[in-house]
C-alpha cells in the first residue's frame, strides 16, 4: 500500500506540473526538474515517515528494507508503462502528466531516457539507503537528494539565462550532442558547498573537510560529464560512493 501511495502522490506532482505547462505556458525545463525531486525525494521520505511512526529497530529490518525497495522498483517500473504512447494518447490525464517532461529537445526519447535514468537511480540508491540505514545515519541521504534535485536542477536555467561559456555533451542511444555551460555546472558546486556545510553536525570533523573539499568538486565533474538526461544516476553514483568511503574510512 505505501509503495502505490508514493506512486499516486508523484504522479498528482507530475500531473499538476503538465497543467502548468499546458495552462500556463510554463517551460517543460522547470517542471520537469520538479518530477525529477519528486522522484527523488518522495520515496525516501514517505520510508522514513513510516519507519519512525512503526518505532522499528532499523538494524533489525535491513532485509526488509531491501526487499521493499526491490518492490519498489518493480511498481516504478510498472508507473513507465503509463506514459506508453497509445495509453497517454487515450487518456488525457496520463496525456497532461507526460506534457510536464516532455522537452521538445529530448523527442522521439523522452520517455527512454527518463525511465531508463529512473531505474538507474534505483539501483544506486538501493544499496546506499541500506548502508545508511544499518549505520543509522539515513539523514545523510539528503544531501544527494539536495545537490541532484536544487543544484542539477538550477543548472539548465541558469545555464539558459547566463551561461556565456558553453561546451556540448551526448546523449545515451543517440549520437545528437547537448549543450551546458560553466555556469550551469557552478550550480552543483555551490549546492554540494552549502549543503556539506548543513549537513556538517553529522560528520566527524575529518569526514567534514574531507567531504567539504571532494563533494563539490567530485560533484560538479559529475553533472559535466554525464550524458545528457542521465546526470541524476550519475550524480548519485559518485556522491554516494564518495560518503560511503568517507564514512568508512575516514
């Protein structure tokens, strides 16, 4: 039941999004990264909502958690197949929630690439929650969740609006090349910056300047480099490999 209420609650985000887009004239660009945070953040906080209401052992659960989150997957998996092009052209509701990511730059693979990320973001995620989770510090999870959903996310407008030095990318199954700029990028690095700096009570003092110092950096390389439309997988992997021996080494 938890696991369809995550998924009724992003689809209504993705929905209201495609009536800003269709009502509103409001760019697919923004709305889009607003379903990208939903993505993100809703299953995360909705698992840790009701862990804390069951007053559960965390340590004792690691296993369930896992199987849960497989769970999970599958009913994410399954949510894609809505967006299929003869069910959103049937139903104008489905129709309304795909307009909020449907970039006229991404076609004919909009829906490719926002899935197959999606299910890469799973897999990332899968076995750092259960990492975080057995070392009771799930809380750390937020600072991914923040530089991929508020850095990536300002780095395409603000590359847009200011970005004067522009470089090209490529795109997964497809040999079309993508612009982003400097000052895109930048988003990430000051986002991962401050958000090292909030998150700092949770580090040793060590792990603080340690992850002050790499995290933006290792950060910000990774959203230039990523292929186009897969960054969060790929802003994921590196940060959450880079807590993980941080916390484990350090």
């Amino acid at each position: 039941m938890a696991q369809f209420i995550k998924l009724v609650i992003i689809f209504i985000v993705w929905y209201l999004s495609g009536l800003l887009v269709l009502k509103k004239n409001v760019k697919v660009n923004y709305t889009r990264k607003i379903n990208h945070f939903t993505l993100l953040i809703i299953p995360y906080l909705m698992d840790m909502i009701l862990r804390r209401t069951a007053d559960q052992d965390v340590s004792s659960n690691s296993e369930v958690d896992i199987i849960l989150s497989a769970i999970g997957l599958l009913l994410g998996l399954s949510y894609f197949l809505l967006f299929l092009k003869p069910i959103r052209e049937r139903f104008k509701i489905i129709h309304t929630a795909f307009l909020s990511i449907d970039r006229p730059e991404d076609r004919p693979n909009t829906l490719l690439w926002i899935s197959t990320q999606s299910i890469a973001n799973f897999f990332v995620a899968i076995p750092f929650a259960s990492y975080l989770i057995s070392i009771n510090k799930m809380e750390l999870v937020f600072i991914i969740m923040i530089i991929n959903g508020i850095g990536d996310g300002l780095a395409k407008p603000i590359g847009i609006r200011f970005g004067k030095h522009k470089y090209k990318t490529y795109a997964l199954f497809s040999k079309k090349k993508y612009e982003r700029s400097v000052e895109g990028c930048a988003c990430v690095f000051i986002t991962s910056l401050i958000t090292i700096i909030v998150f700092g009570p949770l580090f040793s003092q060590t792990q603080f300047i340690v992850a002050l110092i790499a995290t933006p950096i290792l950060m910000t390389l990774a959203e230039a480099f990523s292929p186009h439309s897969w960054d969060n997988p790929f802003l994921a992997l590196v940060g959450e490999i880079l807590l993980f021996l941080i916390l484990s080494f350090i």
